[in-house]
C-alpha cells in the first residue's frame, strides 16, 4: 500500500508479496493466485485472478505489453499470462525442463525486446525473446564459484 505522509509517498508491503512498479502502475502478487494494481495514492484498482493451470511461481515481471511474466523455480519455467490471468504459454528455462530441485531466488527484467532471467538454477542467466518466446542461454556463469549464487546465511 503507499501511505502519504507531508508529500512523501511510502510503500507499505508485508515483505511476502513481490512488488512490481511499472509507469504509473504498482502490481502486487499474491499468493493466493492474483496480481492485484494499485494507483498512485494506493487504492485497489482492479486485480487479475491468475489461471489454475499454472503450476508454481515465486516472482513476476511486468512486461510492456502489461501481460506478466512468472517466475517458477519450482519447475524451472517461465509461465506467460496476458492481463486477465490466462495462461499464454510456459517457457523452459532449462533444455530439461525438469524440477532439478535447485529452489533459487529468481528475477526478471525486460531489456529491449527480451526478458532476462536471473538465474536458471545452473548458473546461466536466460533470455527470452517476447516476440519468439525462445529461450537462450544469455550468459553462463555457471564456472564461478557457488558462492556467488548460494551464498550462506552468517551464523551469529
């Protein structure tokens, strides 16, 4: 939610839902199974029920379109969902396309006409181009040490 305070706007999240600004636009999902818009000022205006079809996700990425991309690490797939929350299309970001049991934080971000993924569970960033939906290897990384991507929590 984002609070006025003296002309200061401040976001207000419960620090489980991903947040996603866009233009003007604040998205939220849920994990109840929708992505809900707020204006400006924080008020509710409209939410998208997302498709039962899909699987698992734990992040999002709004696309130009204002469809979104979500992120499953579960599954290793990208599910692509229009504005009203139907399924377009599942994406592999990995040749498998198999669950290999590496539940990594994932991200997204649109760079041009492609949506790059953080990582793949292998150390590889992926890109997706949002014309094709082909997925690429955009940079494998997958020779620096586990550190980088699996880094411990410190012990205090």
């Amino acid at each position: 939610m984002l609070m006025d305070s003296n002309g200061q706007r401040t976001l207000i999240s419960n620090g489980q839902d991903p947040i996603e600004v866009y233009n003007e636009r604040l998205f939220a999902l849920k994990r109840d199974k929708r992505i809900i818009e707020f204006d400006r000022a924080g008020k509710e205006v409209r939410h998208i029920d997302i498709s039962p079809i899909v699987p698992y996700y734990i992040n999002f990425t709004v696309l130009p379109s204002l469809n979104f991309a979500l992120l499953d690490n579960r599954n290793d797939a990208v599910h692509f969902i229009d504005s009203q929350g139907k399924l377009l299309r599942t994406v592999a970001m990995s040749e498998t396309h198999s669950s290999d049991n590496h539940l990594q934080n994932i991200s997204g971000a649109v760079v041009g006409k492609s949506l790059l993924i953080s990582e793949n569970g292998n150390g590889q960033i992926i890109e997706i181009d949002l014309d094709t939906f082909k997925a690429s290897v955009y940079k494998d990384l997958s020779g620096i040490s586990t550190m980088v991507f699996n880094t411990p929590t410190p012990r205090y």
